[in-house]
C-alpha cells in the first residue's frame, strides 16, 4: 500500500518528413535533449493498495496564443479533473 504525491509522465513521437523520420524520446533513458520529463504534484495526496489499478486520461492541446492547455482525468481509485490552462514554455 501507499500514496500518490503526484505523476511523472515523458512522451516519444515519430516525426516524419520527406526523405526520413526521426523519434524525439524523452524518456528517462533516451538521455538529454531539450525536452525533459514532467511531474504534477497533486495538491490533495491518495490512497492506493498493493497491486491497485489507478486509471484515468491524460490531454495536451495548444492554444491559439501559442500555449498548451493540459488536463488530467482520474476515474479510479477516486475522481480527480485537474486542468491546467494556457501552460507556456519559458
């Protein structure tokens, strides 16, 4: 058993172009680029059992101005919705 303080989360995508593709990993084994990896800190702790499932949805969309807006979606072991609105880089 034990608490989530929060969620660590990186992302790979194919960028494809005429004559080649490339991957951007930012995994904590791709090494360094420029990107890194992400924690949220969750401002209200929970519970999870050993071998307990936590499920839920992760969104990342861009804004007009440049931005992103983020949200998270927890539907197990409790309902959680967290947006995170016009998050810029820099």
């Amino acid at each position: 058993d034990g608490t989530v303080h929060g969620f660590a989360f990186w992302f790979d995508v194919t960028l494809h172009g005429n004559n080649r593709s490339m991957v951007l990993d930012t995994s904590p084994s791709a090494g360094y680029n420029s990107w890194s990896q992400v924690i949220w800190y969750l401002k209200n702790p929970f519970e999870v059992k050993t071998d307990g499932r936590v499920s839920g949805e992760f969104g990342m969309g861009r804004t007009h101005a440049g931005g992103y807006n983020i949200r998270w979606k927890l539907d197990s072991p409790r309902k959680i919705d967290i947006w995170a609105t016009d998050q810029t880089a820099g």
